[in-house]
C-alpha cells in the first residue's frame, strides 16, 4: 500500500470541495469527488483563499453541500417497518462511492471505506486505488460539513474496525494493517502492515480476507473465505503462519500486534463479518456454497468446525461436508439467514428500543434487507429467528453497520445490485425515534467475562472421568465439542472409551482421537471398521479417508459388513475409496494442482458394476451399490438379468427401480412381462407398473385387464398408469365399468374417479387444515407410498430425494419424519409456501424474449447469472438477454398436490416420509 499523490484530470461538473492538511508530505490539497471519482490534485497555498471563497459561492449557488440535512422521505422502494425507528440518508454520491467498511471513532467520526478496485471495470473513470474518507460534523447540527481523506492508495479493501487501543485497522483482500493518527486531525501519519494472505498469489477478493474484529482480552479475529479451494498461507507480524488445502473458510485469531497467529473456527463458505454478542459470544455470518443453504449465523466457539471444505467442490453436497451440523465433529448454525449476508451488529450497543437489547442486526445484501435477530439461548449457544426492519428496492444494497457514542447506527450502501464499481452509494443512519439514550464509550465494548461455554471448558481442565462421559453423551453439540477438546489431550483416556460399552463415548473417543492428530491413535480406526454403531463406521471411514491412512485400504469394506449398511453409509464409502487411490493421495499430498477440487477423485475401473455383480456380496451391498451406478443404460444387459426368476426380490425391487428411469423398448418389454406374471410378487408386479409410466410401451392396453384384479396394489398401480390414457375410449370405459361397482376400495375409487376427472366431493376445503387432519388419520402402507413419491402422479421425487432416490432441487426428505410431525407433513403438503426455509428460497430469471426460468442458489455474476433448475441444473445466462430477475415469494413446490391423489395416497405417502424416522 502506499500514499496516492498522483494528479489526475478534473471533472469541471463537481463542486464538492474539501480542504485538508496532509502532514507526511507538508502540503495542502484539495478532493473534489464526482458520481464517478475521486480527483486529488496539489495547490499553491497563494490561491487557496481565493479559490476557496471561489467554491464555496460555487457551492452555495448551486445548492451542493458535500452534504445537506437528513432526508425525512426515504427513497422509493426504502421501507421502514418498525415505526419506532427513523432512518435518513447522511451522505451519498457524489460524495461518497461505491462504500464498503465503515467504523466510528471516539468524536464520532465516520471513516469509511470507499471501493475503486472492487473488479472496476474497463472504463471506469475513477481512482486507481481505495480511499478511506472522514465525515464530520463540526458544528453538531447532524449535517457532515467536512470530508477529509484518512488514507489513500488502498487495493481490494474490504473491512475496517477500531481497535481497543483506538487505532483504525483495514483489511484488504490479502493483509490487515493498523493506521496511526496520533494528533487526532483525522489524517493517517502512519501505517503498519500486521499480517498478510502469502498464498494465493491471485484471489478473488471475495473469497480471501473479509472481516475483522477486537476482543478486550488482547486479540483480534479475521474471516477468511474459501481462497476458491487455492492452497492458502497467512503470516502473522511475527512471522507466525497458518495454512490449508482443500479446507473450507476459517475464522483467525491473533493478537493485537497481529502475532501469534492461530485458526479459531473451520468449516466456512465465506464469513463475511463477526461480531461479539452481549455476552461474548463470538457470531459470523457465512455465506452458502452453490447447492447447499441456507446462508447462517454460527457461534464460532474456540477449535469449532462448520462442516464446508473445499476439496469437495463448491456445491456443498458430499458426504464429508456438514452444514447444520450433520455430522458428529461438527456444529450447527444458529440461525439461518438470507442471501448474502453482508453485515452484523450487537444492537445491545445502539438506541434502539429495549426489545433489541441482546439481539444483533444484519444486513442481507441481495434481498435489499436489514433484519433483526431475536437471539435466545440454547443450551451453551444460542439459536433465534430474523424479521424484516428495513426493506428497499432495487437501489439498496445495505452493507457494513457503525454504532457513534449516542447509540445512532450507521450503514453503507453499495445501492446497485452490480460488483463492479459504479460510481453509486450512500451512507444511511438508523436510529430510535426517542434518542435521549446516550452510551458512554466504554459501554460499547465487549465483555471481557468469559461466556457459559468458556467457563464450562475451564472447569473441565479439571475434570473427572464421570464428567467427561457427561459431556460426551450431551445433547447439546456445544457441550459435546468441549467434551472432544479435552479429552483430545488424554491419550490413554481415548483408548479405553474406545473400548467402552456406550456407542456415546466409542464414538467421542473417536472424534477425539482424530482431532489430536496424534498419529499414533490411528490405530483405532480398523477397529471403528467393524463397530456395531452405524454412525460410527461412517466417521472411522471419514477418518481414514481425510487422513489418508493408505495402508487401511483393503479394510474399509468392512463397514459395510457389520449389519444392513445404508445408503449414505455406502455412498461414504465410496467417497473414501477415491480418496485412498494412489493416483490422488500423490496429487493432494504435493498439491500438483493449486485448486484442491480440481484434484480428480475416481473409483477403480467398474468398481460398483464389480460389486453390483459379485454374488458373493451380501444382498444388501449389492442392492445399494445399484443405486450409485453410473450409466444404467451401459449396464443394461446386466441388469435385466437380475429381473430373472430365482434372483432374491430385494435385487429384484432395486433393479425395476433402476430402470425406471432408463427409457428403453427392451426394458419396458421386461418390466410388462413382470407386471403381467401372476406368479410374481405382489411388489414386484406392481414396481414394474409404476416403472413402466416412464417408458415407451406400446403394449400398453395389457394393462387394462389388470384392473380386474383381486390384488388391491396391482389394481391401484394399473389405474395409476392408465390415467394417462384416459383418452382412449376402452380406458374410459373400463375406469366407468368399475367405478359404478359397489364392491371396491374405497382407494380404487377415488383412483378411477380422479382418472376420469370427478371432483372428490367428500373432501373439506383446503384452508380447513383440522379437517384434513380428521379425513387423512389412519393407516397407511409405506410401500405403496414410496410408489406414489416416485409416480408421475405426485412428481415428488422429481425434486427431493429419498431412499438416496430423486432430485435435488427441493429438500432432502430422508429424515423429514425426524423433524415434522404427521399433521406438520399434511400441511407442508396443502400450503408448500406457508413454510420456506431460507435455503430453499426460489428465484426467477425472465428472459427478453419471455422465456421464464425458475430454480434456486442463484449467483449473479459480472456478466451472467447462474441458476440451479430442476430440468437442466445450472444454468448460465447472459445479462444482456435478461429482462428481469428476482425472488419467488411463493415455494417451487406448487400448490394443488392434494388434487392429484386420493386420500389413500396421501395416507401412504406419509406413512413413506415417516417411515425414515
């Protein structure tokens, strides 16, 4: 970094004028700012009084103070839904650009930020380095009458914050330095360089160093981003460093003199800003990978990992990676939050009214929003909800939150929904309509008395055996990591829970074991092979994967022997086999390429067909291999073979399942000849119909008999199928023949009316939600409802997955009977958009030509905008054939699923999502 005195060209339409004395170099100058730039240039001290008087009548004729009086009337699209607060643009373009960080200091300056290396685009005309300006009010009457520039010269900043001591910090993409002014006058005299980002040489800014913050105990604390899976270094003031490959974001801490460098918290997107609750806690708001939400609030806690590494690609999705705290060694957010999140605040320090004390603020960039967080303890964290304070428009792209000594919060405003420099922005102030709170300065800093969960892992330095099997079996996942932290320390300690009776602590033992790196203990891996714990098979195999203990190569099929595996447990094996390949352990352990995910991760030459094929294989290994074989339709041959009399139904089942989505005359042939076999099973027959709707038959009026059948299931599957076919005249009148039959079910006869397109006059109105609690109680059968989720009636596996089945666009529905209740799932499925997680947030993109897409995890880049669809993934579309986009206020789950099925279906469909529980 270095102080800019370059001259540059005058834009003769500014008139915004400041003038300042800068001391390093003993020469006055003057700043003038336009929408676009920020001109310098030297003056002779003879003509300062002059053209000073000159400006300033310039100034006042042509009404352009650098800042008139608040605005009462907000812009239009600006909303303020508490009707407490007031909210007033203070500062804005041409004055201020493009602005990012801001802080305040003990006179209540404002120093922010303002970007001119944020991607500028080819022909942008403003500066070519950052600015750090001062507004002040000289005279207190609310207006910033006087603009200096702090510092200059400044590439990719991203953050700023005062220190303890009262010095200004920057972060910039790749290092944190500290300013000194020491005279007070609001121009830096001095810089430090404290620590710097060695690694990668090149970065996306947003991807490297983001955000910073101060504890009073003597440290500072750095966001640092994914680094776009590049291996990565960061070195201290003292030479200290910290590095990764293949890791995820991480939260760094160090002292204030930028020394003794050490990672706090792993396992992060991009944690775009921390701040320090009112009691101490330390929250980050995270962004979200591509395919995996929502962005979240974490409390990061001291060794504490948040499930994402980079090694694993950018879509989130993999069975190492955690985001809720899915897998044991990890924990979950505390609150999940909008798209982008941008930045936080302890409105415990503002003058806001007293129902916002303990709770925090944070700007939500992309959805134009500001949001309180009613934050509520859970246990040794905390968890809490957001609602809407603040809305804009379009033009309002809220960004970095300061607190002055009155408790007045003010933020930035980046404004135009475009990363590039623009030549827009806005600096607003929010506060409480009845400001007669004042805060004296020491108020506003963090509480130095640790919070409950650093008093709990001090206490347990000292604790005993019981104690530790305490925290161990916690369901509190906080209390749980302080258990593993300690009890990392205790080698011997670790191998007798081991040994242990309780799966609980077996598997503490192992997180413990695997979080001491000591590499002696690896030893205990082979043995976690064969546990009886499902769980912990899974993580022995993420051990032995993530550690790369080669020489347990040969020993990790053993998971898959001990009891009925599961799909996600073979799908971790799987994961863990590509990583044990000699070809990859090579490439990782040298880091031959700088980007860990674009390391090749590939399994052995047909190595599941191998095991799919090998009768020595239990059944059930060979039926979850089915399920991750890649290109059914090479493989055809093979698995008709297994729909062959004799072969055990389960493999049967697993095939028909696989083929259904193989369109193919030979295998719709086989999977009529199934249907049609009386000798059959019930199940087998009916699999093979509900298979059949997605193939090309045209045999199909061979079905129609079937509707005579005595077997309720295959009666049920046939009239399914045949609604299809409800244009032809024998279908129609086969479904009227039957349906005037007294002695069918009660479901073959909603099957046939819906089929002939007869309202179901029994049923209540749908808003009536206790009576659709009364009219779907009872039974229902999770076979025949695992029939229906995969039908081309309901179309849910379209979306969601389940039994390691079906798309991803919507929820993984797996262990939804974990989480929601019988009459829960009713709703969810009577009014899909009365409930939306923010992960699950839909977005459109309208094209010029009409041409409507939908889908979710958008990103909006320079020059396109990606969007995961469910019929064609990500798709990339240019800004220049884009009409509009925004977000889906209703679910991409339609409404209207109740009108395609009968009760009975319904009945069996929950009967299937509960089945997981």
């Amino acid at each position: 970094m270095k102080f800019n005195s370059k001259a540059s060209r005058i834009n003769p339409g500014s008139f915004g004028i400041i003038m300042i004395w800068d001391k390093s170099r003993s020469k006055q100058k003057k700043h003038i700012s336009d929408t676009h730039s920020m001109y310098s240039f030297n003056l002779k001290p003879q003509f300062i009084n002059l053209l000073s008087i000159i400006f300033l009548t310039m100034h006042i004729l042509f009404s352009c103070k650098p800042n008139d009086s608040p605005k009462n009337d907000l812009p239009e699209g600006v909303r303020l839904l508490d009707d407490r607060l007031v909210l007033s643009v203070v500062v804005e373009e041409p004055d201020i650009v493009t602005p990012i960080g801001i802080a305040i200091d003990d006179k209540d300056r404002l120093y922010v930020l303002e970007s001119h290396t944020h991607l500028p685009p080819k022909d942008y005309q403003g500066l070519d380095g950052d600015l750090i300006k001062v507004f002040e009010d000289t005279n207190d009457d609310g207006n910033y009458d006087k603009i200096s520039v702090f510092a200059e010269g400044i590439k990719e900043g991203m953050n700023l914050a005062f220190s303890h001591e009262g010095h200004l910090h920057l972060v910039t993409s790749r290092e944190v330095w500290v300013f000194y002014d020491r005279d007070g006058d609001g121009v830096c005299e001095e810089k430090k360089k404290l620590m710097e980002l060695k690694k990668p040489e090149s970065v996306y800014a947003h991807a490297a160093m983001l955000s910073i913050t101060f504890s009073d105990d003597g440290f500072m604390y750095l966001g640092r981003g994914n680094t776009g899976s590049e291996n990565w270094i960061f070195e201290g003031s003292d030479g200290s460093q910290i590095s990764g490959y293949g890791d995820g974001g991480n939260v760094i801490r160090a002292k204030w003199d930028g020394s003794q460098v050490e990672e706090f918290s792993t396992g992060y997107w991009n944690p775009f800003d921390l701040k320090f609750d009112s009691d101490g806690r330390l929250l980050v708001a995270d962004n979200d990978p591509d395919s995996r939400g929502p962005n979240r609030l974490v409390h990061a806690v001291y060794k504490s990992d948040f499930g994402y590494k980079t090694l694993f690609g950018g879509s989130g999705i993999h069975p190492y990676l955690a985001w809720n705290g899915e897998l044991p060694g990890t924990l979950p957010m505390a609150v999940p939050l909008g798209e982008a999140p941008s930045g936080l605040l302890n409105a415990s320090l503002t003058n806001l009214p007293q129902d916002y004390q303990n709770q925090m603020l944070c700007t939500i960039w992309e959805e134009s929003t500001i949001v309180r967080i009613d934050m509520q303890e859970n246990g040794f964290s905390v968890t809490g909800k957001t609602e809407v304070i603040v809305e804009g428009g379009e033009d309002f792209r809220p960004v970095a939150f300061a607190v002055n000594s009155k408790g007045e919060i003010y933020f930035t405003d980046w404004v135009v929904r475009y990363y590039p420099n623009h030549g827009r922005g806005k600096i607003w102030k929010l506060s409480s309509k009845d400001n007669d709170k004042v805060f004296p300065r020491n108020s506003r800093r963090e509480p130095s008395d640790p919070n409950n969960w650093e008093k709990m892992m001090k206490s347990l330095d000292t604790a005993t055996i019981k104690e530790l099997r305490s925290n161990l079996k916690s369901d509190d996942p906080f209390q749980k990591h302080a258990g593993i932290m300690v009890l990392s320390k205790k080698k011997e300690e670790i191998k007798n829970f081991a040994k242990d009776q309780d799966s609980e602590i077996r598997l503490g033992a192992l997180l413990a074991a695997r979080k001491s790196g000591d590499n002696d203990l690896e030893m205990l891996a082979k043995g976690f092979l064969t546990d009886t714990d499902l769980q912990i098979r899974k993580m022995a195999l993420i051990w032995i994967g993530s550690s790369q203990m080669v020489s347990l190569k040969n020993e990790i099929g053993n998971a898959l022997t001990v009891g009925p595996p599961s799909n996600d447990l073979f799908e971790t094996y799987l994961e863990t086999v590509k990583l044990l390949q000699p070809d990859f352990v090579n490439t990782y352990q040298n880091q031959l390429q700088s980007r860990s995910q674009a390391l090749k991760r590939e399994l052995p030459g047909n190595f599941v067909s191998k095991i799919v094929q090998n009768n020595m294989n239990p059944i059930e290994m060979r039926v979850y291999a089915l399920r991750f074989l890649d290109n059914p339709q090479e493989h055809k041959k093979l698995l008709i073979s297994f729909l062959a009399e004799g072969v055990p139904d389960a493999l049967r089942l697993e095939t028909i399942r696989t083929l259904q989505n193989v369109p193919d005359k030979e295998v719709s042939a086989k999977l009529l000849e199934l249907a049609l076999e009386a000798s059959n099973s019930a199940t087998v027959r009916s699999d093979a119909l509900a298979g059949l709707s997605r193939q090309p038959l045209d045999d199909w009026n061979q079905i129609v008999p079937l509707l005579e059948s005595e077997e309720e299931n295959l009666r049920i599957e046939a009239t399914r199928f045949l609604r299809a076919k409800i244009g032809q005249p024998d279908v129609k009148e086969a479904f009227e023949k039957h349906l005037n039959k007294s002695s069918s079910s009660e479901g073959f006869q909603h099957q046939l009316q819906l089929g002939l397109d007869q309202e179901l006059s029994h049923r209540p109105d749908v808003a009536d939600e206790k009576s659709w609690y009364g009219l779907l109680d009872g039974n229902g059968d999770s076979e025949r409802g695992r029939r229906v989720f995969f039908s081309n009636t309901a179309l849910c596996s379209t979306c969601h997955v389940m039994d390691g089945r079906g798309g991803d666009l919507g929820p993984d529905l797996s262990n939804v009977g974990k989480s929601k209740d019988r009459n829960n799932l009713i709703a969810s499925i009577l009014y899909p958009s009365a409930e939306m997680s923010p992960e699950w947030q839909g977005w459109y993109i309208k094209l010029n030509d009409g041409t409507l897409e939908q889908g979710r995890q958008i990103d909006v880049g320079n020059n396109d905008i990606k969007l995961y669809t469910q019929a064609k993934g990500f798709i990339s579309v240019q800004k220049e054939e884009i009409a509009d986009y925004g977000m889906i206020k209703e679910s991409l789950m339609p409404d209207g699923l109740e009108e395609r099925l009968t009760d009975q279906d319904l009945r069996d469909l929950l009967a299937y999502l509960g089945s997981f529980d």
